[in-house]
C-alpha cells in the first residue's frame, strides 16, 4: 500500500513543483514588463499562486489514480504503456501551454485564454505570420525540450518506480484509499468548500496587476476561457434586469433636436451631400501617439496629419478593443468587443447584427472590400459576406509576386489596386473598404525611415495612404467623396505603458475628402461603436438597429468612451476616466470627479451586451 499511495502523492506534488517552477521562469521572461522585481514578489508570486496549481495538479492527477487502481489488477506490462502514453500526452501539452503563454504575454499582456487557438485554427499561416521565424524556432526548441524535460521526469520517478510485476496483496483495500483520494482531488479542484469556487481571481494579492497576473496558471486560465465561450446569458450579472435596463436607456443615443425651441442644437450637418462615394480605410494597429496633431511623436504619420488639417478630427476617440476581430465588429457592426470572446467565433450569431455596409446596400450603394491578407482569417470572410459586402479582394486576388509581406500583399500593392480599380467605371454610389495589414508584427515593410520598427511600419502605411490620396484627388471623383480614416484597434507603444490604460485605447479618426463643408475638432468622448450612428445620420439613414451606437455629433446624446480587455472594461466620459478589473472586481484607474455613476455604466453595458450576445 505504501508505494501506491507514494506515487499517487508523488504524482500530485510533481505536478505542483512544475507549476511552481514556471513561475519565476515566467517572471524572468518578462522581466521588461516589471521594474526591478524584488526576491520577495518571487515568493509571493509563488505563494498566492498555489491554489491553481493545487486545482490543476488535481485535475492532472485524477487519471493516474485511477490508473493506479487499475494497475492493482492488470499486470504492469499492459498498465505501464499507458501511465507512458498519458504522461506523453500531457508533457506535450503543458509544454505547449506554457511556450505559448510565456511568448504571448509580452504582446498581449494577459495570460493565455482561448483567443490564440481561434486564430491558429482559422489560419494558422496568419497566426504565424505575426512571428519571426526564429521566434517559431525558438518556441519549437523550447516545446521539444520541456516536453522531453517532464516525460523524463514523470516517467523516472513515476512509471518506473514500480518494479514489482505481481499484484500486491490487499489490493482490495488499497484499491478503496487510492479511489477515496482520487476522490478528495474536488477538493483542490473546486477550490474548498465555500459558496465561492475556484477561480483565476483568487490568487489576485497585489495592486500591481503584473504581479497577480504572474500568480495566474495559464492551464487553468485557458481551461476557465474556454467555460467562458458559452452560457453568456449568466456572465457579469451586476444588477436586476430591469436596473440593468434603466442604466443602459440613459446611454443610448437620443433623437436628433428638429425645432428651434428645442433646449438642445441639432446635430450639424457636416456633409455637403447625403450620397457621396465612402472610401473607408481601417488602419492596422494606428494610434493616436502616432500624430503631432494629437499630442503625439513627430516624423511619423504625417499624412494623417495633414488630413486631419483638411477634415473633422476626433479627438478623444478611442478603440473598443486590442485585437481585429473584434475591432471590426465594432467599427462595422457598432457593437461593443466582448472581454472573454469575440462574436466572429460564432458565424451565426454575427450575421444576426446590423452593419454600416448593409445599410449602405439597401440604400443604393456599392459595397467592396479590399485587404492584402487572407480574409478567411477569424472568421474574417462569413463576417463580411454576411454584412453584405459584394465583393472581397483578398491575397488571392494578388499574383504571387506581390504577396511578399508575411500577410500577402503590402499595403502599397493593395492602395494601388485600389486605385486602378477606381479609375475604371464605377457603380455609384460607393463604399470601398479598405484593410491595411503591414503596420502589424513583425513590422518588416519595404521603407526605411525610424529606427523602431514598429513605428517604421507605421510610417510606411501612412505614407501609403498619402499616395492613395494623392492619386484619388487627380480622378475627379475628390469633390464627392467622404474618406473616413480609423485603426481597427491601436499598439501598447511604448510597450512601457499597461494594458490598462487609457493611452493604451487612444486612436485617431478623422472624416475627409471633399464631400466635408469645412474642417473642424470633435472633443466629445467616443469609440468605434459610434461610427454607425455617426455616419448612418450624415447620409439620412435609419440606424435604430444599432443599439450600442451614438451619434458623435448630437449634442442631445450621451458622450463616453467604453472598451474591453479580457475581463476588464474602461467607461470614459468628461467627468470621469475609469478601468475595472471583472477579475479581481476592483477598479484599477479612476480619475477626475467621482467614478460611481461611470462604474455602473460600464456595468450595465457589460449586462446588456452579454444579454444580447446570448439571445442572438
């Protein structure tokens, strides 16, 4: 009995010092991300992160107790290949799981959730393509050795260590213990006996969100994602329905004021037609850093600039999300990104939501959307097509030797594409989408200018764009033409800043072209899901389906910025600037007057969206 409960104890600690060991290795690999970490952060890391590990040594350990068992009454030579074949399996998942979040973090500054497994599986050339390839080496190299590393050991100290090939005496009882303790693992697992189980917020300790995120097992933060892609209906419940109702009424965009008694100004018309042709341009992971006409560096987007000069500039406008899938529902959709998933997982869903391009294709418009990537990325094509764009020119539609960046074609090769097709006939009224690609990792774009690649990548694209206009204003189609301008979500730069930060979310927008009456700053607090309210009034189009959109430009309507990071949210207005961690439910940043009335905002916003991402 004595052996069989050693390996069974045996099994469950190793696991745990495994757990452990990634740890300070995780600390150390991002050691960039935390100034001059102390030895005692290391143990507290360390200690308020046991509770994952407990939980996920019990889930990993409950197969091996009952191979145990089952080894009581099978000779060794059947039982021992697969306690082997399990331990391979999940030395190759752990290793796996652990490369993949160290590596992740620094670019996306949370523990590894569900997102990345979304974007290799719905292409993995384009979930590469973010990489260098000595990275992808590097993480192939580290992967084999882990794994090799934990099958050695698990298989030493573990499989090997019984040399006995005859079945013990007792085994009776000692089936009973090993099955009884196999058993007591939904201690850990659950997290005790509170009303409260086992969650990533537990091992939260500090105010320095790095420090709790450290604390955090990525097995156990993709495994709670993942419980998290469904029963939507149930998450973030932070008050009654009908409270939730009444917050989310008071947030909603208002009817335009239409007499002159009214204590509000109409919303100005800032259009000199409500049918000009739309060139729409969503700009790879811009910011607002990236302008001097925002306060930010020079020598970098100098087009935008200049446009910005020409047209209306929003000023304090801002992304809803971090990645492009979600981005590009809130910019077509104006629907709010989702903190623990992205609706373009679930095509179903997706195509139940309204669009900017649909509205504009029952009104009378052509709507044609190019990008230089491959446009079944994140379910990217479904997306589209179901938001009833005509056509898609995507990396396909480029010879092969012009698909020279990592994500196809350049940005240059898709801005002239553009450009030659809008010299031949048009159906007009147009839309013409275009996505921009090179401004994202691993920033190698034909055009030196800055040193920093990234902010080189930036400058590329810009002046890409800068061609693109230069050419479209020599067709004679300028006069009547709306060119809106707007990243599909924007860069942590400097990657000093947190991810929970209001600069992290800042963008530029800027409408142009020569269908604007005269050019202007917009200061009201906004994000992307207004684009559609916005844009839709400009053209005398109904937008009441869109009931997370406002219209930038009407006084009468709420002014405020909202947008998500995974499980957490940030509700912007004039008064207040706020970020909430859902995890550990507090807030993280709070400035300006008192932040109650912003948090309960941010709140219903999250209640109703979830409301409505379950019922679609």
């Amino acid at each position: 009995m004595k052996k069989a409960l050693l390996r069974f104890v045996g099994t469950y600690l190793l696991f745990v010092l495994v757990f452990i060991l990634q740890k300070p290795i995780f600390m150390l690999y991002n050691h960039k991300l935390l100034e001059e970490p102390s030895f005692s952060d290391y143990l507290h890391v360390i200690w308020n992160g046991l509770p994952l590990d407990f939980a996920v040594a019990g889930y990993f350990t409950a197969i091996p107790g009952l191979l145990l068992i089952a080894g009581l009454w099978i000779f060794p030579h059947i039982i021992k290949p697969i306690f082997k074949g399990y331990f391979a399996v999940i030395s190759l998942i752990l290793s796996v799981i652990f490369i993949t979040d160290l590596i992740l973090y620094e670019y996306w500054g949370f523990r590894l959730d569900s997102t990345p497994f979304f974007y290799f599986f719905s292409s993995p050339k384009d979930a590469f393509a973010s990489s260098g390839i000595l990275l992808i080496i590097i993480a192939i190299l580290g992967v084999s050795l882990i794994t090799w590393l934990l099958y050695i050991l698990f298989a030493k100290l573990i499989v090997n260590s019984e040399k006995d090939s005859r079945p013990p005496k007792g085994r009776g009882k000692i089936s009973f213990v090993l099955l009884l303790l196999t058993a007591l693992l939904f201690i850990p697992i659950r997290g005790g006996f509170t009303v409260s189980t086992m969650n990533v917020s537990k091992v939260y300790f500090s105010d320095n969100l790095y420090l709790n995120h450290a604390a955090i097992n990525p097995f156990f933060s993709l495994l709670e994602s993942l419980t998290r892609e469904k029963n939507f209906g149930e998450q973030y419940r932070y008050m009654p329905a009908e409270k939730a109702n009444e917050v989310f009424n008071e947030l909603k965009d208002k009817p335009v004021a239409t007499d002159s008694l009214s204590a509000m100004p109409a919303a100005p018309q800032i259009l000199t037609t409500n049918r000009p042709n739309i060139i729409f341009v969503v700009l790879e992971s811009f910011f607002s850093k990236a302008m001097t006409t925002l306060g930010g560096l020079p020598n970098v987007a100098v087009n935008m600039d200049k446009l910005a000069e020409e047209g209306v500039l929003f000023t304090n406008f801002y992304s809803n999300s971090f990645r492009t899938d979600r981005g590009l529902v809130s910019l077509f959709s104006g629907y709010p990104a989702q903190p623990t998933t992205s609706i373009m997982k679930y095509p179903k869903k997706a195509q139940s939501l309204p669009s900017i391009p649909r509205s504009l294709k029952e009104a009378g418009y052509n709507v044609e959307y190019y990008y230089g990537g491959d446009a079944d990325f994140t379910n990217m094509r479904a997306y589209l097509l179901s938001m009833g764009i005509s056509k898609i020119i995507s990396d396909v539609d480029f010879p092969i030797s012009e698909r020279l960046s990592k994500w196809g074609a350049h940005d240059h090769v898709v801005f002239n594409r553009l450009a030659n097709d809008l010299q031949e006939k048009q159906q007009e009224p147009f839309m013409k989408i275009i996505q921009t690609s090179s401004s994202h990792e691993p920033f190698i774009v034909p055009f030196e200018k800055l040193e920093d690649p990234f902010l080189n990548s930036v400058a590329y694209a810009d002046s890409c764009l800068g061609d693109f206009i230069h050419k479209y204003k020599e067709m004679g189609q300028w006069d009547n033409s709306l060119i809106i301008l707007v990243p599909d979500h924007s860069k942590r730069y400097p990657e000093s800043i947190p991810d929970l930060s209001f600069e992290r979310f800042q963008i530029p927008m800027i409408f142009t072209g020569g269908a604007i009456k005269e050019s202007m700053q917009i200061d009201s607090y906004a994000s992307q899901i207004d684009i559609a309210a916005t844009l839709l009034y400009q053209l005398g189009i109904a937008h009441d389906q869109f009931s997370f959109s406002k219209n930038i430009l009407n006084p009468a309507s709420p002014h405020f910025a909202f947008f998500t990071f995974p499980n957490a949210f940030g509700m912007i207005t004039e008064d207040n600037q706020l970020i909430f961690d859902c995890e550990s439910e507090k807030t993280v940043i709070s400035e300006g007057g008192d932040s109650t009335k912003n948090l309960e905002s941010g709140k219903a916003i999250l209640q109703k969206l979830y409301d409505d991402l379950d019922n679609r």
